[in-house]
C-alpha cells in the first residue's frame, strides 16, 4: 500500500452492495448485511482473513444487491468508498446476518468486474489521496489559491460559526473544535456531510463530486442550512443551555465523536408546541393534587429528553393517558324513579329483586346526592341475562357502560397494571376502561368473576379486593399510574354462575343477588317480547312473513330445551328463521287451484315435483282464497286437513306475502324430533327408584336414585360418579333404615327383619359421566331404599330434597329455587322440602306455587307419607302444611 506515490488501497477490491446508507471518506457507519453475496463477502474475505489488506472493501452505494446468488448483478454505482472493517458481528435472529462498522478510506472508480460470484471481486482505480485524511493541516500541505482557498475559507469559516452557535461546555462540541483546526481544509466537506442531517441523495452528490472545488459547492449549501435554521429556532423561542446541548448528539464508533446534528427547525417546533400544549391539557385535566405533582415532574424530565431515547416515548405516553384520565367528568345521573321502572320492565321481564334493588339505589340518590356506588354481584345459571341487565341499568342511571370480562384471567396485572420500569408496560383494565368511557362515574360489569384463575403472576381476585372494597376504591392505585385514582363513584356489578369458586373475602366485599332460572310461564312471555322479534330482525324477516303461535313456543320449550335460560331457546328461534329465510328468499309460493274432490280430505297428501311438502296456513284469508305457502319436510311427508282439494304448483316470481304459522309438523321437519320427554313416570314403574332435585351452576335438575337387591354378604355397591358427601348420605339411609326396619315393617329378600341380612345392596345414580356430590340426595336416598325394602312404588309424581341425620331429621339445604322450578320443568306435581327451607318458597312465582303442591317435611316419618300413595306404614298421618303467601 505504501510506494513513492503516496499510500494506495490495493488495485482489486471485494465490494460490499448496499442500498440503505453512504459511506463518505473521514466517517464510519455501521451496515447489516443479510445478502448472499454480502454474506460471502464477510464469511470468505473478512472472516477469514490474516493481513490487514484483507479488511479493506469497497463500499458501491446506491446498489441493491439481488436476493439470490444466481441473479444477474444490477448496475453498479459508478464511484465508491473503500473502508477498513472495523467490527463484524453475526446473528441468526430473526434471520442470519452481519453488522459491519466501516470507517472510509478514500474514493475509487470501478474500472472492471473480475468475479460475480460467490462475492464481487472488482479491479479499482483510487481517485483520492489518502494523506490528505493522515496528515495535520500545519505539515507542508501547500494553501489553494483563486476560487478553490475562497471556497476552502468560507466552508471552513462556516464550519466555526456553526459551532460557535453551540454550547462549548458540551465535551463533544469542544473536541470536534480541537479536530476541526487540525483537519486539511480538503478533508473538511467529507466530514461535515457525514455529521450534519442530510440526505442519502445529497450524500451521493457529495460523494460523486470527484473535484475538491465541486466537493466544496455541494457540502457548502448542505452546512449554511444547518446555520440558518439554528438562527431561526433560536429566534422563535429562546432556548436555554438544556436546550442548546440537545441540539448536537453523538454518533458513536466514528473518526470523531459526533452524531448528527439535530437542527430540523420544523421537528423542533413541533416539539415545542405539542410539550406547551401537552403542560396546558395536564393543567386543565382538573387532577388531584400528588397526580398534578407527579406530572409536572415527569413533564419537566421530559423536555429534558432527547427524543431519540427510548424512555421518551414512555413518558410521553404515561402523561397523556394521565390527560386522557376523567378525573373530575361524570355524567348526571337520570333519577327518575318511573321512568327507571318503566324502562328496565320493557328492557327484561320477572327479574323483580334487581330492578328492585336499582330503584332503592335511584331512590337513596334522590335523598343523598353524594352516595358512594354499590358493589352487586349477581349470581345465576348461564342466559337468565346477568350480562344484559348490567347494560340496562346504564342505560336507566343515564351512564356511561364498559364490561370487562374476567374468565380464564390469572395475572394480577390485569387488574392492578404493569409497573412502568418493565418494557411494554400498560395500565391495568380498571384504569383502561375509565380511559376508554371518559368519565369517572361509569358502570362497570365484570363478567364471570367466578372464573378468575391464579397463577406465578399473582392472584387478580387479591388485587380485586381493593378495587371492590368501598372503604379502600376512594384511593385505588395502578402500577401504572402510581397515584390514586377515586374508584368510589364507579357502579361495579359482577356476574358469577357460583359462589362456591369465589373467595370468601371478594365475596363478603359484594352485594349478592342471586338470579334463578325463568318457569316456563316466564319463558314464553320473553320469547314473544323480545326472543322472536329479536331474531326476525336479524334473518330479514317481519311478523308479517312468520308467526310463531304461543303453544308452538310451549312445545318448544319442553321438548326442545331444558335450560334455566333462553340461549337455547334462542337459538331454535333462530333455526325456525334460517328454515323460512330459505324459502322466502327462494320466493317458492304454493298456489290452490280447482281440482277434483278427493274421497277422504282429510287425510289427502300433497306432492310438488314429485317431493313431499309440508302445508302451512296462511291466516287471515277464507278457504275458498287462501294461499299455502312451503317449506320442505326433509324426507317425511306430511297431510293437509285445511283445504277441501288443492293442485299444487310451484311459483317461484312471487315471495309470501301473508304470514307463515309454524305448527307442530313444521317444527318437526325443522328441529328434528323432540329432545327431552316426560320420562318422570315412566321410569318409576318398579320399587326402588325415587326423583330427587339437585342444583347445578346451570340451574337446577331432577336426579333419578335407583336401587336393586341380590343374595349376598350385606354389602352396600354405590356408582354413579359421588362424592364422599353423597356416599355418607347413602350410609347414613341405610342405617336409619336399618335401625327403624321393624317400625316400617322392612324386610330383606327372604323376609328376614334385618333389610341386609344375606344380600346386597347396588345404589345407583344414573348420569354417571357426571360427578355428584352434596348432602341434598339423603331424602332420595331413603326414599328410594324405602321402597325397595317395602316392595311399594314410589309416587310418579313426587320430588324430593334434603339432608338426613342419624335420627331421622331432615335439615335445610340450598338452591330451592332453582330445584323447585326444575321440577315444574319436568312435570312434578309434589315437591318434598325441609320444613326450614319453607321461607324459601316465598320467592317462587305464584304460578309455580300454584301447580304444585308442596310438602315439608322435619323428619323422614313425614316425607316417608308424603312419597307413598296412602302413606307408610308406620307413619304418622298425613302431614298438612299451610297455605303460603307473600307479604310483599
């Protein structure tokens, strides 16, 4: 490289093809190289490589090198840089790559390709000296004259104003003053270019400029801009010593420890005016005093800030969700007592407790405006609509509604939020819910509280405490926010299908109200009200195009769903829309022309192009006119007793028109046949089987107990998936029965006094893929054993429920409600209950009050009587029981 000519780079060089960025003679940049030809380049050349010769390549600008190593090459930018590889670091992620930090050397002209492949091999002509970078200003280099030492001069007189308008304190500043007067004037338009903001066009420009003189034409506009626009930030605002430090920032790695100057007036005012107008909203946000301390002091951090650091973006983030936060907007509460009333009946039907409830909060409001907000949790098998009356208690406060839904969460982050130190941190949901309604007096549903999971990331329902305790919400504090935040006005109401999952103390912070499943009655009157026409509206339909009678409706709802809900129900309804959608929208219409009278009508079946069809009345038009419209039986046929003689023909021009009556035949063609029958009485035709009424997080169901007897040691068999519970109630029948088995006469199969001499006993609970537990069976139980033992029927129509003891009492159990109503679903018509859960019936509909006939019963004596036609022997009579009534 050293000769008498001066210090040359070798005459071939391998180059390095990029597209991203310039490399000009005096500076370093740093360049990932990802490309198989690049990746050669490094792997074979510089890798590899032992002499210093082999670090030196050529830098082509402006040139993309191809995806594949078997495309041809682009052309090649005429002039490039040769530089030594100072650092080369490797890396598979995301994909394998290097980064290389190149400082350049000199310029140079490709005169010819050598090699394509595996990398670029280029014979090179070197078109600077390289001296001129090497040797001080004061070491013999001779002074330009004429109009090149006028350009020298003034590019070099511009460079001093330039730093002159800088603070010299700044170390950086001060250094690049040292390096500045020792530079060769010649060197002074690489350097700059590099260091100022400029474009990689303008770079090229500067970098093709082979000429000194013509190099100093290019940079000098470049560095009078820069100047220019300094005098101009500081005209319009005066900036102080912070200010002026941030203006130069530093790029590492390169010949001088200088970044580009950041001299973009137009950023820069924009800054400025988006931090003032940013310290306006903090001051207008109407916080609480510690929060407005917080934010003054994090906004004085952040005008600090350069904002090229990544913890700018945080903060800047952290104050405008603090802007964005209602800490003083609310919205006026509507506390209309009838109005409220009259909206929530038209919004839902029964559902008296919490409309209830809701008017008491409504009335209190009216008498005590600063009342803290309730924290209600209602608890109910799925569909009975927790959700949806949650939304229309928003709609009746007249406020703002945000659900936030809590099942499968087990991170206690969720709740509380993150803690600004960790990267990606963001508030809590409580926080980001009120950012989302802006105002501080909203209606927050959290849905499925029951479902809250626990994991190494803590416990959220430990973290709700704090959010659902009134005596804590005033002062709620976010990770996030790191202030308190007033949670007291805020109306939360959680939802849960059991409190058994809910930690004893979330739920003594909570108001719970419990919601049972709808009677049939019930579910009838919400399917004509808001079901049907719900679904009609959704499938393109009117009332005027399907009637759904209310018998049809009933038969639904017993054959077709056995739920404490309508999400079922629903979903039928919405089958009988798709069915008639199809037909409607295919505008089938079936016409009754004159025909001959067949000899029976009544039984007179209709074919169209040789396929089945089921007719359909069309109300509201005399036999004589009426038209019958279709819809396919799927593969059953079906007869038409409306019409004397009809001649069927397809007319698809004309879509119905008058409303299509969905009767029992459709729905079979439909849905199918029925789902559920009444198998209550069918399946107690033999001793030793009992109804019994279980509660589930689904609402309540009957549960059959089935028992048989063979010779054998006196065993007791239990299966049926139980739980320890059940199997000591099981236990506990068999030895009351035992120990009373002469009172009732019980005998084993031979006859014998003792019900387990020589045989065994199998009791089973039929379902058996379904676990089972609980005390509530041990009436059932007994019942069941009862009558096997007597060799009597049990009542078909008999249901029971209660715990048993040792000597023979019955004690209350829970979920009468839901079990009662069960069995009004299933077709009971006697219901046996302790006589400690008769306050329970008072919260039954009256309807359901009236259609069965409730027993209740303190010992087994009596549900014994009650169970059997003509009572028990050994009984007492039979037990009488008052008429109940409500008092409200």
């Amino acid at each position: 490289m050293d000769s008498g000519r001066g210090i040359q780079i070798p005459s071939r060089l391998p180059l390095l093809l990029t597209h991203e960025g310039v490399l000009l003679p005096g500076s370093t940049v740093r360049f990932s190289v990802d490309s198989p030809r690049n990746m050669h380049l490094v792997s074979q050349r510089l890798l590899k490589g032992t002499s210093l010769k082999s670090t030196i390549i050529g830098v082509i600008p402006n040139t993309r090198d191809p995806e594949h190593d078997t495309d041809d090459l682009p052309t090649l930018h005429k002039i490039g840089t040769a530089g030594i590889a100072v650092q080369v670091v490797g890396s598979n992620w995301p994909k394998p790559h290097y980064t290389l930090l190149i400082t350049g050397l000199c310029r140079f002209s490709v005169s010819g390709l050598l090699k394509e492949r595996p990398f670029v091999l280029a014979e090179v002509q070197q078109l600077d000296k390289l001296e001129q970078y090497t040797t001080p200003a004061t070491e013999g280099v001779p002074a330009e004259e004429g109009e090149l030492g006028e350009l020298s001069h003034q590019f070099y007189q511009a460079a001093v104003q330039l730093l002159g308008m800088l603070d010299m304190s700044v170390p950086v500043v001060a250094k690049f003053r040292r390096l500045l007067d020792s530079l060769p004037r010649e060197a002074l338009p690489d350097v700059l270019a590099s260091m100022i903001r400029t474009s990689n066009k303008e770079k090229l420009q500067v970098l093709d400029a082979v000429t000194l003189e013509e190099r100093f034409k290019k940079a000098l506009p470049m560095l009078t801009r820069q100047i220019e626009g300094l005098k101009l930030i500081k005209k319009s605002r005066k900036i102080g010593p912070d200010n002026e430090k941030r203006v130069l920032s530093v790029r590492k790695g390169g010949v001088f420890p200088g970044r580009q100057f950041n001299l973009d007036e137009e950023d820069e005012d924009e800054d400025g005016d988006d931090t003032a107008a940013l310290e306006k909203k903090i001051h207008g946000a109407k916080m609480s005093e510690a929060a407005l301390r917080v934010c003054l002091k994090e906004l004085k951090r952040l005008k600090k800030m350069p904002q090229s650091m990544p913890e700018y973006a945080l903060t800047r983030n952290y104050l405008d969700l603090m802007v964005e936060l209602p800490w003083s907007k609310s919205t006026k509460d509507c506390l209309d007592i009838r109005a409220a009333r009259t909206l929530l009946d038209n919004d839902h039907y029964a559902m008296d407790k919490l409309k209830r409830r809701v008017l008491e909060y409504l009335a209190v409001r009216q008498l005590k405006t600063s009342l803290k907000g309730p924290i209600l949790c209602f608890v109910g098998p799925p569909g009975v609509g927790k959700t949806s009356v949650g939304r229309s208690i928003a709609r009746t406060l007249g406020r703002e509604f945000h659900r936030i839904a809590l099942g499968g969460v087990c991170d206690q982050s969720d709740i509380r939020g993150h803690r600004r130190t960790y990267v990606g941190s963001m508030p809590g949901r409580i926080i980001n819910g009120l950012k989302t309604v802006a105002v501080n007096n909203p209606v927050f549903l959290l849905d499925e509280v029951d479902k809250l999971g626990k994991s190494l990331q803590g416990d959220p329902a430990a973290a709700l405490l704090e959010v659902l305790d009134p005596e804590q919400n005033h002062s709620f504090t976010d990770h996030y926010l790191n202030v308190a935040f007033d949670l007291s006005q805020v109306l939360f109401i959680a939802t849960a299908n059991t409190t058994a999952t809910i930690p004893p103390a979330l739920l003594d912070r909570m108001e719970v109200l419990q919601v049972p499943g709808y009677t049939q009655e019930e579910k009838v009157e919400i399917a004509h009200r808001h079901l049907i026409p719900n679904q009609l509206e959704q499938h393109g339909l009117t009332p005027q195009q399907l009637h759904i009678p209310q018998d049809t409706t009933q038969h639904i709802i017993s054959s077709y769903t056995r739920e404490a809900g309508v999400r079922s129900l629903e979903r039928k309804f919405g089958a009988i829309c798709r069915a008639v959608a199809v037909k409607v929208a295919e505008g089938h219409r079936v016409t009754k022309t004159e025909a001959s009278t067949p000899e029976d009508p009544t039984q007179q079946e209709v074919y169209i192009n040789s396929t089945p069809y089921s007719l359909l009345t069309v109300q509201g038009m005399s036999v004589n006119s009426i038209s019958l419209y279709k819809i396919p039986i799927f593969g059953t046929r079906c007869t038409n007793t409306d019409i004397t003689s009809s001649m069927c023909y397809p007319d698809k021009a004309v879509p119905p028109e008058l409303p299509i009556v969905i009767d029992h035949v459709a729905l079979k063609d439909i849905l199918g046949p029925p789902l559920f029958e009444m198998e209550v009485s069918e399946r107690l035709t033999l001793p030793g089987v009992a109804v019994g009424l279980a509660w589930t997080p689904l609402g309540g169901e009957i549960l059959f107990v089935e028992a048989s007897r063979m010779e054998g040691e006196g065993q007791l068999t239990l299966t049926g998936q139980l739980g320890d519970v059940m199997k000591e109630s099981a236990h506990l029948a068999i030895s009351w029965l035992r120990a009373n088995a002469k009172t009732y006469q019980l005998t084993n199969m031979v006859g014998g006094p003792d019900p387990l001499e020589a045989t065994d006993i199998h009791l089973h609970f039929p379902a058996g893929a379904v676990t089972k537990d609980g005390p509530s069976a041990g009436v059932t139980i007994v019942t069941c054993l009862a009558s096997l033992f007597s060799g009597r029927l049990v009542r078909s129509d008999v249901a029971m429920t209660g715990e048993i003891t040792l000597r023979g009492l019955v004690l209350p159990v829970g979920g009468i409600k839901d079990k009662v109503l069960a069995a009004h679903r299933a077709g009971v018509k006697r219901v046996i209950l302790p006589k400690r859960n008769e306050k329970d019936l008072e919260e039954l509909p009256a309807n359901v009050r009236a259609n069965l006939d409730f027993v209740t019963a303190a010992n087994l004596d009596q549900v014994l009587n009650a169970a059997f036609d003509g009572g028990f022997p050994g009984t007492a009579s039979t037990h009488t029981h008052p008429q109940l009534s409500s008092k409200l």
